[in-house]
C-alpha cells in the first residue's frame, strides 16, 4: 500500500516527489514506489455562498438576515475544480492506505487540506508532516517524524471556528448594511477596522495644529555646533524669547570645548526580510503596492525557484537550512554579488548566528535565495528588484557589523551647551554589500560631520549665530507599505488598552495574515473606500460615512483580539468551538439588529448628471487604485465604465505614467504636465521610437495593462482601447 501526500502547492509537491523518486507523472499526481504525491492550488474548497443554503437569499433582502445556517455548507471552488477532482480521485485509490498532510504547518495549512477530505468524504488514517522549510533535508527529517493526524484535531476545529465565524459577521453584516442603506457597503472583522486605522490617522492630521520651535546653531572653526537644553535633553524650544536671549548673551564670546569623547561603535545588519517588510521597503523604494510585491515574490518562487516560500511572518532562519547557505550562496555567486558571495563560500561560517532561531519560525522561515541560480534573462526588470533586495540582505546577515568611529564634541558658551557629532568608518562590514545603496536612517537634530581634532579646554572664536526655527510636523499619512506594518501591529490603536489583548494581537500577526493583507487593502480600493493621491491613501467619503454606520465593535482590532485569544484555545484544547461558534451566532444575530434599528443615513456625494445605461439611474463618479470611473448606484445593476485609466506608458517630456481617457478613435494620452497625445499618434511614436524593444516586452506591456483593466472593470470600451495598443 502506498501513502498518499497532499501537498499545499505544486512546487512543494514538486520538492516531495524529488525527494522519494516519484517520477512518473499521472493526472494531478507524481507516483513513485511508496508514495504519491498530488496538491492542492491554495484552497480547493470553501464555504458556501448564501445561495447554495436556499434561493431567497439570492435577492439580498433585510427580511431573510440574519442568515444562520444550521450547518456549514463546503462547496468546490469553480476555478480549480479540476484540481479537486484529480485530487479526489487519488484519495480514493484501493492501493493508497493513508493519507499524509503535507500543507503549509499552520492553521490555514491545516483547513486546506482538512476540507477536501471533508468535502470528498474520505476517512482514511491521516498522518502530519510539519516541517518549517521544504529542504531535502527537512522534508527527510519531517517524514521521518510523522505525527498522527489526530494530534492536530484541535488546530483544525479552531481553523473551521476562524472560516464560519468571518463568514457569518462579514457576510450579514454587510448585506443588512447594504439592504439598509441601499448602497454598496461591506464591513468584516479585518477590513472595517483597517479603514478605521486610516481615518484616526486622518483625524489625528486634521486636529493637529502645528507649533513653532527654535534653535541655535554656531560656527567655530568650520564645525558647526547645535545648542541643547540640558534640562530636557531636546534640541529645540518652543520659547522664542528664551532662545533670543541666549543668543544675546553669547555676543563677543568665545567657545570652549569642555569634553572631547571618541567612541569605537558597531552596528549589525538589518534582519531578514518577511513578507510585510519586503512589501514595507519595496513600497518605499519602488513605489510597488502590497499586491505587486506579493505576485512578484510568487513568480520568484513558484516559475523562477530562485527565493523562499513569500507567505512568511519570520524574520529567521531554522537551524536545520544552515546546511544549505553554502549551495544557496553558489547559486547568486556571479555578477554584482560575487565579490561578496564568493568570501563567503570560502569562510567557515558561525555555528550559531544571530539569524537563526528556531523559536521564532511558526510556519515558515524568511525570504531568502535558494540553491538554484538565476536566469536573469527571462526576469521582468520588477522581479530582478525584488530578487536584488533578497539577496542583499542574504549576503548583508552573513557579514560582520558596520564599525565606525563616533566623535562628540561639547562646548560651552555663557553657560549654554553646544554639541557637533562626527562619524569615521572603520569597517564597511554588511554595508559593503549595499554599495551606494542608503539603508533607510531616522533624521536626527545633530547631523554628522567631518571634526577636526580639538582638545578638552581649547577656546575659538565664533563666526557666526544662527537661530534657526521650524514647525512640528503632523503625523505622515498612510502609505501602503505602512499601512501593511501598521496591521501587523495595531496596537497603537487600541481604545481598551487591555494588556492581554495587546500581547495577543502581537503574537498572532495582528490585523489578517501576511497572505491576505495585500488582499483587503485591494479590497478597501476596489469598493472605493479607500484612494490613493500620489503615493499617500486617503478615505473616502464612502468610506467615512460607513464608519459612523458600521457597529462600534467592528471598527476595533480589539475584535480580532478576542477571537484570537479564543480561537488560541480552541487549537489546544482549552475550549469548546462550539461554545465559541454560539457566541459568534448570538454576536452576529445582534450586529444585524444594530444595523437594522439604526438611525443613520447614507448619502452619496459624488452623483453626476451622466444616466446608466443600463437602468437609467445616474451614475457616480469613483477613484479607483488606478483609474476614474463611473459606477451605477444601483447595487443590483452593477454597471461600470472607466474613464480615465493610469497606464504604464510614460510621457515624452516628464517620463511620468500616463492616464489613456476616452476610447475608440477618440482615446487620448493626458499627463499631468499637461502633455497630450492621440493613441494613433501614440502608436506610430512608438513604432518607432521601439524598433529595439522585444515582442515579448511588447506582449508582456499589454497583458500587463489588459489584466489591470480587466480586474477594475470587466470588458469594456477602456479594455478594447488597451487591445489596440501597438508598441
């Protein structure tokens, strides 16, 4: 009898398979003598929408809420059916004696699998396999350590709680918002109080008055020193007249160095990427959307092999991938980073690195490069980014610290303190492996200079008395690389300050997972609650109306906190699921009636004149991610039309990306420096202008643009425009 091992992904299936020479190829399934290896694609089952429970509840209808089916319903997703089936197929084989779970070592991991033998009816005996890195070697080493399914009965029952629970608040929360409003409005556990992060965030900027401060600055001997107060330690001083009078009784008088201090600093490298900092920085550095660098990262690992599995919340490797660096470094050790690949390789390196912690890797280990060498040639120009930033901070942990020289030097005028800091490196260490590259430093009140030698007691005149001043600054706003590292960690915005929820929120990854944070922010901008201006997110006012109708609760990540904590105990056994599915019943019961026996209203602002033509109704105008459209307000009609669509097409003059509006012949290039130019015209430029440039660039431009326009707004004369374009 052979084991049968479900794999979450066809690359890890792939890596299985290698390992235990399963090479013959079968429909969905990789056979060698004593196992067969076959996959999932992510979930192949979910919950069932609405509809699949009774057919009034296709016509959303305040009447039928709250919907409180007696029992689940799981329903094959139609997209990878195909899948499903030949997973089934296999489940049932005579000659398969049982079955080995091999998805992702979490509680997701552990839903993935669970439902399809749910769903197909299988009840043969289940073994675990979880292993934090698929590695030959810790695929060996976990098979070898099989652990029996039914250990994992407790993780799987608070996966289910999790699903049915986000189904039932989301799913009636937001069809009586929208019955009750007659507007598109959703709400859920994870997106509502995301928004709500951003409106405090702009609340906080429209209440904040700024306030004038003040400084002082000298000259002596081309170094400049800045004043500081000694009672506060601060560098500034809200007093105007406190620092005039400073500065008037410092007049004919000279500075005195009181204390010269030089110390030999050290600085480590920056940690391992995640995937919540990776999108962080490749938003800072590249403008790229949480989304963007998610898909990216996916080709990276799952057509290209060249990095780790992305879906991670570690910022550490196993011990048992130390193993591996040495290959891993062979793989990227060409080009740019062979000078700082190939000491390595030839280095022992330490037994016990800072960046390996076992304890602080749940389901998987950090980004980094694997054993497999890159084809720069058939990466995208965005993959080979991403790859770079990897693989630097690969090379980056493996150097020793950046050591550098720290001068301070403090004067003394009429009593008053006046500090200059310089800075002289001794060791480039990791931060040879950046080159040129700035790592991202906070702004400090003391900059860093070139000083001289100077000695305790000498005394110099003063060529000049600045009194400098600036204002206190608002909070930033939101960015989607902040916003992603402000729902890792949303306590900040906590109103309860409960001690225990705050620490769950931070052991459990906060707001979503690192895999559906990218997701709700698309989400957010798709139901045009949320646009962004430039690189900033603002709400809408959508968006803020929502929020003065949704519940309290549903706006606080002190809601996720407590399903957290309760869920946490589900998975070891401290709590029933259904005690828990009651009180999301009773909670869910109770959030319809709220919605319904409120006394808000909802009103759109952003109505034209422009009819749908569809229905009649007049359409409203939206900010889409990257496009203006017109959307019916009709929620049952659902018509869209883009009028304006941000392309990846730049202009001639600033090279900004350009907004392609109208369609058909009348289609136009507009950039925001006032250039214009006709698609026709457009076409024939670039015919030219791109008698170097690939078919394949060309084709991959177009499927780029097409898939973007597709996405925000089905087929329409926009997308039609798209197909013309010739480059």
């Amino acid at each position: 009898m052979k084991s049968l091992v479900i794999a979450e992904t066809p690359s890890v299936a792939r890596d299985i398979a290698r390992v235990f020479h399963c090479n013959q190829k079968g429909n969905g399934v990789l056979e060698g003598k004593d196992y067969a290896v076959t996959w999932a694609l992510g979930h192949l089952v979910t919950l069932a929408d609405p509809e699949e429970y009774d057919k009034k509840y296709m016509k959303w209808d305040m009447q039928t809420l709250p919907m409180m089916p007696d029992k689940m319903k799981l329903v094959v997703i139609r997209q990878t059916s195909k899948q499903y089936q030949a997973v089934k197929t296999q489940l049932f084989r005579k000659d398969i004696g049982d079955i080995i779970i091999a998805t992702d070592a979490g509680r997701e991991g552990e839903l993935v699998a669970r439902w399809i033998l749910d769903k197909s009816g299988c009840h043969k005996p289940i073994r675990r396999l979880w292993i934090s890195s698929v590695t030959d070697k810790a695929i060996k080493d976990g098979f070898q350590n099989l652990k029996d399914g039914r250990e994992y009965n407790n993780l799987y029952r608070a996966a289910v709680a999790r699903a049915e629970a986000d189904w039932l608040v989301g799913i009636n929360g937001t069809r009586a918002l929208t019955c009750k409003y007659n507007a598109q409005l959703s709400c859920g556990r994870v997106q509502t109080p995301t928004l709500a992060m951003i409106a405090k965030r702009e609340e906080e900027i429209r209440k904040f008055v700024p306030k004038p401060y003040y400084g002082l600055q000298l000259q002596a001997e081309g170094v400049v020193f800045t004043w500081k107060d000694e009672k506060s330690g601060s560098y500034r001083s809200f007093q105007k007249e406190r620092i005039e009078n400073i500065q008037k009784k410092m007049s004919g008088k000279k500075l005195q160095i009181i204390k010269a201090d030089a110390k030999v600093k050290k600085q480590g490298a920056p940690q391992l990427y995640d995937l919540t900092q990776l999108q962080r920085e490749a938003n800072q550095k590249f403008g790229f959307s949480a989304k963007e660098t998610l898909n990216i990262m996916q080709r990276l690992y799952e057509n290209h092999k060249v990095l780790t599995y992305p879906r991670t919340d570690s910022r550490y490797l196993t011990a048992d991938v130390m193993g591996t660096i040495k290959e891993r470094l062979q793989a990227i050790n060409a080009g740019a980073y062979r000078e700082f690949a190939a000491p390595l390789i030839r280095r022992e390196l330490p037994k016990k690195p800072a960046f390996v912690n076992d304890s602080k890797v749940s389901d998987h280990h950090a980004i980094i490069p694997t054993e497999q060498a890159p084809n720069y040639i058939h990466m995208s120009n965005e993959e080979r980014k991403i790859y770079d930033m990897v693989v630097r901070r690969f090379l980056a942990v493996m150097f020793p610290a950046y050591e550098y020289e720290e001068s301070v030097l403090t004067g003394e005028v009429a009593g008053e303190h006046f500090y200059a800091r310089g800075t002289r490196p001794l060791h480039m260490g990791w931060k040879a492996v950046y080159e040129n590259q700035s790592e991202d430093e906070e702004e400090e009140e003391l900059k860093h200079q070139n000083l001289p030698v100077m000695q305790k007691g000498q005394e110099f005149s003063i060529s000049n008395i600045r009194l400098t001043e600036g204002k206190t600054k608002p909070p930033a706003r939101f960015t989607e690389g902040t916003l992603i590292a402000a729902m890792e960690n949303p306590v900040r915005y906590m109103e309860s300050g409960n001690k225990e929820m705050a620490k769950t929120l931070g052991e459990t990854g906060g707001l979503g997972t690192v895999a559906t944070r990218a997701d709700i922010i698309e989400k957010l901008f798709s139901s045009f609650l949320l646009e962004k201006k430039g690189e900033d997110i603002y709400t809408t006012a959508k968006a803020r109306q929502l929020l003065e109708l949704v519940p309290e609760d549903l706006r606080k990540p002190e809601l996720t906190a407590q399903w957290e904590m309760k869920l946490s105990k589900i998975a070891e056994g401290k709590l029933s699921d259904q005690k828990f599915m009651t009180e999301i019943r009773t909670y869910s019961t109770d959030l319809v009636k709220e919605i319904k026996t409120a006394e808000g209203t909802f009103r759109h602002d952003n109505m034209t004149n422009k009819l749908c033509p569809n229905c009649g109704k007049r359409l409203l105008a939206v900010n889409g991610k990257n496009s203006r459209m017109l959307v019916c307000q009709d929620r049952e009609c659902g018509y869209r039309q883009t009028i304006a669509k941000t392309t990846n097409a730049r202009c001639p003059q600033c090279h900004k990306r350009m907004e392609l509006i109208g369609s058909g012949e009348n289609a136009s290039f507009v950039c925001k420096c006032g250039y214009k130019e006709r698609l026709s015209k457009f076409q024939e430029r670039r015919k030219k202008e791109g008698a170097g440039v690939s078919k394949r660039d060309v084709q991959n431009y177009l499927k780029r643009q097409q898939k973007e326009a597709k996405q925000e707004t089905g087929s329409n004369a926009m997308l039609d425009a798209l197909k013309n374009i010739k480059l």
